[in-house]
C-alpha cells in the first residue's frame, strides 16, 4: 500500500501534527457536545494509529479541559482549535479531520448521535444514520 503523509494543524499554526499513513472512515458527530465545542452543526471524527502519528510543533503547550471523567477535550490555548487526543480506552489517537490539510484519502461513512442532532441541520446524504453510538459489530 502506498504510504501517504496527512499533515494537520490549529489555526494559528502553533500545533502542527503528522500522520505516516491511512486514517480511519470519517463520521459525523451531531451530539450536543460536538456542536458546543465546535459551534457548528456536527464534529468531523475519525481516528488513527498512534504509530503513524506524531506530533510536530506545539505539543508542550496544549491545554485540556476534562469534560466528563476520562475524556479530555485537548485545544491549542492560543487559538482554541482542537488537537488530537489520545484514546486510552482504544489505543487509538483522536483526530479532528476538519483540521487536517488536503485529501486525507477518506470520505464520511456515517453519522451519530443523530438523536441530538441540531433542529436547524438537515442530513441530505445517503450514509448511514445512528440513533446514539454505531452499535459495535461481532
Ligand atoms: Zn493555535
Ligand atoms: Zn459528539
């Protein structure tokens, strides 16, 4: 497989990350949480290996704000763009995909919390939809 370097970054270019290789599927977060701390409609997820991951510039100066125990919102204290974060839990590193540069070689496979969705946002593509979480296949 052909190895692709996906770069990302925060707004005021302080934090800057690399990926050496393939992100996950992306999906489209409608809970009340993502559209809070985006203030927009949904949040662009998918996540990584943490192998292929690394940090470039700004790593020391990220802030985190623990939302709810075990899950931290990490964000650059300059500009308040989110950063990756590591998922203990799955051993895999979050990421923001709206905060990647270019084609990360990926499209939108679903939405999720669908149930909390924005009352003003209407879904016009053909993925799938879920209620709450993606139920866990096997
Ligand atoms: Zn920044
Ligand atoms: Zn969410």
């Amino acid at each position: 497989m052909e190895k692709s370097t996906t770069t990302g970054g925060c707004l005021c270019g302080d934090v800057k990350y690399e990926i050496d290789g393939s992100i996950s599927p992306i999906w489209l977060c409608h809970c009340s949480k993502c559209r809070r701390r985006t203030g927009s409609a949904f949040h662009a997820s998918a996540v990584c290996s943490p192998d292929l991951f690394r940090w470039v510039s700004g790593e020391d100066s990220i802030q985190e704000y623990e939302d709810t125990p075990g899950y931290k919102v990490r964000f650059c204290p300059r500009c308040g763009s989110p950063v990756p974060s590591y998922l203990e839990q799955f051993g895999l590193v979050f990421l923001h995909v709206g905060a990647l540069d270019g084609d990360p070689g990926r499209q939108i496979d679903h939405h999720i919390f669908v149930g909390s969705k924005a009352p003003w946002f209407a879904i016009t593509d053909g993925h799938p939809q879920y209620h709450e979480h993606k139920p866990r296949q096997g």
